[in-house]
C-alpha cells in the first residue's frame, strides 16, 4: 500500500511565518554582529590605552633629559649673563670702539670654552645695538644688524620668550650663511613681568641640541614638533606627510597632553601614540599602523569578521528560499492581471508605469552622481549622445527650475547649493536659451559646459565647470558662462616668492601706492591661476598683513573664500588693511624719530658745555652715522644737530651775561666755545647783536625799570 504526505500545511506555514522567521533571525544577526563590535571597540581602547601609557612612560625619559639639557643651558646663560663683559656690553650707554673689542673677545673666551654654544649675542636697549661672537655677523645698530631673526626677537622680548628653546633659522635667504639654532633668550624683568635692560642670546646648533636630546632613542621612530606643530626631527621621512593628519586634533583645546588617535590612512588603520613634554611644550609622536602596534588585536577582529560573515551568507540563504517561496504568488497576481486587462492600461496599471519611469529616472540621475564623483557610471551607457553638462546655483528657485527643462531630456540632482544637470540628445543651443533665461529672470549663475561623445569626457567637463564656479567672483556680474569662454588654467601657480618678499617689504613701509600697486600686480598675475593656487596666495597675503598688524587678526572670517562675491569685496578689505597698515607703520617711524631726537637734545642739553661736543660726536655715541642721526634730528625737530647746539649755547650765554658780570671770553669758554671770535659771530647771527651789545640792553632795560 502506498502512503501520501500532505506538504501544503507546511508550505502554508513556511510562506506564512517566513518573513517573520527572517525578520527575528536578521534582527538577532544585527544584534550579535552589534553586540560584538562594541566588545572588540572596548577591547580595542583598552588595549590602545595600555600602549599610550607605556609611551608616556617611555617619553618621561626625553622629557628628563630635555630638562637636564636646558636646566644646564640655563646655568651656563646666567653666568654668562651677569659676566663683566655681559654686563659692559648690554648696559654701557657710552661704549667706545676699544671697549666693544676688549668685551667680545673675553665673550669668544666663554664659547670656545664650552662644546654646545655656537655663538652669543648681546643686544643694548639703551644704545639700540646687537654685539655678536659670530664671525659671520658684525656688530650694529639694530636696524642694520645682518642677522634680522634675531634682532626680530630682541624686539619682541616677552616673558615666555625667557630661557626657554626657541627654533629659528639666521639667513634663511642665503645658502652660503643659512644655520638652524636653538636660541635662548635670557633678560631681566620689573616687578610687573615686563623686560627691562639689555638681553643675551645663547646659539646652540640646531642638530647638535636635538642629537643630544634624542640620544636615547636608538628605534628612529621618533617625531618631535614644536608647541605650534612645526617639525623638529623626524626618524623617517615618510613620516613628515602623516603629522598634519594627525596634529589638529593633538593640538585641539581641552585635548589630553598624552593619549593616542586612530585613524584609516590609505585604507589602512593607523595609530598615533603622543605626549607633550612638560619642561619644553614640545610633541613627541610615533606614528605606527595598528597592525605593527598590536597584531594580536587585529586576529581577533578577522576571527570576529568571519563569523559575523558566516552569519550574514546564512541569513542570504535564507532569504533566496524565501524568494522562491514568494515566487509563485507573484506570477499569479501578474496572470490575474493580463487576465482582466490591466497590464497595459488603467488607472493602477498608469500608477504602476510612473512609479517604475520615477525609479529608473532617480536611478539613472544616482548613476550621474556616480560618475561625476569618479564611481561606475552604472546605468548612463544606455542614454544617447551629444551630452551636455550644466551647473547652476539655484538657491530657493530649485523647484521652479526644475519645471523648465521636464520637456527635455535630461538627469539632474541637487548637490552643495548647485542644481547638477545632464542634457543628453540634446542641441547645444537649446541648452543654453535654457541657461540664459535663467541667468536673466532669475539672475542666478549658470555654468555651461561644451558638448561632449563619451561619458569621461563629461566628467573632465565637470571639474573645469566647478572651476568656473570658485572663479566667478573675478566676473560677478556675468551669469551665464560658457566652457569655450572660460581660458583653460595654468597647471602651476603664478605667485612667487619674490612677489611675496617684496609686498612684505612694501608692508613694512609707508608707501601706500607701492603697497596697492604690488597688490594690482599680483590679481594680474594670478587670474589665470587655479583656484586653489589663487586661495593660497590670497592667504598668504592675509598672513603678511596679520604679522605686520596683529590687531588685524582675524582680518577674515574662516567661511570667508567660500563665500566670496567679488573680487571688489576682498579690494575694498585688503585696501583698507594697507591703509592701518602704512598708519601704524608712520606713528612707529615717528615714535622711534622722536625718541632719537629727545636722546641728542638730552646730551646737548647735559654737555653744552664741552668745546669738543659735536654732531659727529653725539652720533658716535648713539652707535650711528652722523648722517643718518642729522637727517632723523632734522625730520623731528625742524632744524640741525648743529643748529640746536648753537642755540643751547646761545641760550645758555645770555643767561650768563645777564645775570653776571664775567668778560665775554669767559662766557664763551663756559658755554662750549673754544674760540671767542667765533662765538661773537655764532651769538649775533642767533641773536640779531653782540654780546656787549646785549649786556648793554639788559642793563639798561633794569635801569629804567
């Protein structure tokens, strides 16, 4: 006898429950694989947070000897510092030439004497001159001194500049004379922390401080920076590229002074392991894939991966039997509908036509979006040559551009304020009456490329066409563009050095015509530049200004390029910085006039009396040019060294005759004339009578009185 097993119960319970039976399984897959990759985060952490503490560890070994090695360059400066001729050198007002000699020769004495000082430097507030041990520099004023770093910092003494390493390169403009050091700054300051006195500048060679500093580290794996994140030694060179990647969140405020990050680099997981050493500020980084770090750590998560893949291949097994379930209740429905007529007309079959002619639409604009952003293309192969490619601004008239081209054949999608359009099949002059219009009704920009055949020809298009819309600020008047208008840019910058140099000398002027000339020069320059080398030389010129002026910082807001109308906005900004700029410049320049001039009226006004005293004199004792000191006395006080010491004189004279009777030979002796001939010429040219003549006058007036 031959038995039958019923299988539709169990088929009816299967297509019944097995959405709900994947559902559950799928959700618990999801929950598990959830469940697993939090377990393997915090493993992670904790395994990332025991390594960063062992480097910590590590790092306090560096930070002892950099403590060692400054507490020892401290030490060694102040003996230096308050040494006789130290203290000759940044506090004598009146240091003749013999002086200066006998001074630095005992200082060459110290640096021969010791093994990591390259050179000293002694800067004189009072007499505004830098005495050096470097054979490659000369003494000078301050103005005049070869080597500008320095004297740079010897003006902008602070109290955190104080017997602290500060990086700095002496000639970095001559290859001949270019040296790396670590200067130290030591000066003494008031009460209110402020530098008073002179200044002592310790050179230590850049190299050998940082070969003593790291000697420990035999790995050469090591990265130091400084406290603004620029490089001091790196063990390989194909570290340096990954530090920017990683110093913006070190250097972040409330961030951790030790820690690691993490991050895909290349496709690959790469640790960053840093520490801030306390005695210097400076960072100390190790940059290792996670791989080398902790490999043990990534066998886990590959042994974690496959079992959650495993998962998921049985959950797509599933869900294909599933399919096959479903499979026949769908061909029913499609054979009901032929049936009673509804596959080709109807209201459900229309519904069911759009719907499917929307999806392939937002497919087919999916795939552009792809391609345009260096993907597969997918579904655009199928759509008919010529293309044309549009990129319009359309802000809040999204909606009603949209409806002007539903008429022609065309994909589009919305993407960073700009309506991205591909016309396909269709004449170029139809495209751009469609740009056109908008660009004059609704005066928004619009960007048209030129036609193209082939799909990688319309995504070169596009990056020229993003191009045209960073520059339109050069033309903010003009809407409409067209590819073949736009000149193809050049593929280096414009900008060099040397204009750089000179409109940083420029700034450093009074010549506001100079200043907006070199400006004009460079928008010439660089207009058929790349944008991203035209922001780099707009940033740069910020850069010079904000170092000229700090009040001006922040000239620019951070959002400002991205933003930026018309090249008249950022004139009508970089104008008027020129303009503080060349005002500040002025009132310094007469500050430092004025102080001049009041320095040669103090010591004419003390020593009017010595017979010796003159212009030549006076300058040699403010440690300049005679020349340069009587144009600088002229330009503040309205007449000569000469003529303002004859007037002391005078002055002085008629005091003398009026109130005693000594013999004009002695007056003239007392008032710093050597020959009385000359000093009756000098008085009556001054005073307009002899000195007889004069005492005479006097007497009578206070008779008659």
């Amino acid at each position: 006898m031959r038995t039958t097993i019923n299988m539709s119960p169990i088929y009816n319970l299967l297509r019944r429950h097995a959405k709900t039976f994947l559902t559950a399984f799928a959700c618990i897959l999801i929950a598990v694989a959830c469940i697993l990759g939090l377990v393997y985060s915090a493993f992670q952490s904790v395994v990332l947070d025991s390594v960063a503490l062992q480097h910590r560890d590590f790092v306090g070994q560096l930070d002892s000897i950099s403590g060692i090695l400054s507490a020892t360059v401290r030490n060694y400066g102040m003996q230096v510092f308050y040494a006789p001729s130290v203290l000759t050198l940044r506090g004598d007002k009146t240091l003749d030439k013999m002086g200066q000699v006998y001074a630095l020769r005992e200082l060459d004495s110290y640096v021969s004497s010791n093994d990591f000082v390259d050179s000293i430097q002694v800067y004189n507030r009072d007499t505004g001159s830098i005495y050096s041990t470097d054979s490659n520099v000369i003494s000078a004023p301050i103005d005049k001194y070869a080597d500008q770093d320095a004297a740079e910092l010897f003006r902008s003494l602070t109290p955190d500049l104080r017997m602290r390493p500060i990086r700095r390169t002496a000639f970095s403009d001559d290859p001949v004379r270019v040296r790396s050091y670590f200067s130290f700054l030591f000066f003494e300051t008031t009460s209110e922390d402020e530098p008073t006195g002179g200044a002592l500048m310790l050179n230590v060679d850049y190299d050998r401080y940082l070969n003593t500093l790291l000697s420990f580290n035999g790995q050469g794996d090591c990265i130091l920076l400084d406290e603004t994140g620029a490089l001091l030694t790196a063990g390989r060179e194909e570290l340096q590229p990954l530090i920017p990647l990683f110093f913006g969140e070190i250097s972040r405020e409330g961030q951790a002074d030790s820690g690691y990050i993490l991050k895909r680099i290349n496709g690959e997981q790469t640790v960053c392991l840093y520490c801030r050493l306390d005695t210097s500020r400076w960072h100390y980084l190790k940059i290792t894939p996670l791989k080398a770090c902790v490999p043990k750590l990534l066998e886990l998560k590959n042994a974690l991966i496959v079992c959650i893949v495993i998962g998921f291949a049985l959950l797509a097994i599933c869900s294909l039997g599933v399919l096959l379930f479903l499979y026949f209740p769908v061909y029913q429905v499609r054979a009901a509908l032929r049936n009673i007529g509804m596959e080709n007309k109807g209201e459900l079959a229309g519904q069911v036509s759009q719907l499917a002619q929307q999806s392939e639409a937002h497919r087919k604009a999916s795939a552009l979006q792809s391609l345009l952003e260096g993907q597969d293309p997918g579904l655009l192969p199928e759509l008919p040559a010529p293309y044309t490619l549009v990129l319009m601004e359309t802000g809040h008239a999204l909606p009603a551009l949209r409806q002007t081209y539903t008429d022609v054949s065309a994909l589009t999608y919305h993407q960073d304020g700009c309506e991205v359009v591909l016309f396909f099949g269709e004449e170029r002059e139809t495209v751009l009456a469609i740009c056109r219009e908008w660009a004059d009704q609704s005066s928004i920009y619009c960007f048209c490329g030129s036609e193209r055949t082939t799909f990688p020809q319309v995504v070169e298009c596009y990056q020229v066409l993003r191009e045209m819309r960073r520059q339109k600020f050069w033309a903010a008047d003009r809407h409409c563009w067209q590819e073949e208008d736009f000149t193809p840019r050049r593929p280096h910058s414009s900008f060099t050095e040397q204009m750089s140099a000179e409109l940083a000398s420029a700034l450093r002027g009074s010549d506001l015509e100079q200043i907006q000339r070199l400006w004009q020069q460079i928008q010439d320059s660089i207009r058929e530049d790349r944008f991203q080398d035209q922001l780099f030389a707009f940033q740069r010129i910020v850069s010079l200004m904000e170092k000229q002026l700090p009040a001006l910082k922040p000239l620019v807001s951070d959002n400002f390029w991205a933003t930026l109308k018309d090249i008249q906005t950022l004139d009508a900004i970089f104008s008027d910085a020129f303009r503080k700029i060349v005002q500040n410049n002025r009132e310094l320049h007469r500050q430092h006039i004025d102080q001049l001039a009041s320095q040669v009226v103090r010591q004419i006004e003390q020593s009017y009396a010595d017979s010796d005293l003159s212009p030549t004199r006076i300058a040699d004792s403010l440690g300049m040019s005679s020349a340069y000191l009587g144009r600088i006395f002229r330009e503040s006080m309205q007449t000569s060294i000469s003529q303002y010491l004859n007037q002391t004189r005078i002055r002085r004279a008629e005091e003398l005759l009026r109130e005693t009777e000594q013999p004009v030979e002695t007056v003239a002796g007392l008032v710093g004339f050597s020959n009385p001939k000359y000093f009756y010429v000098v008085f009556k040219n001054i005073t307009g009578q002899t000195p007889l003549q004069f005492r005479k006058a006097v007497h009578s007036a206070s008779e008659k009185n």
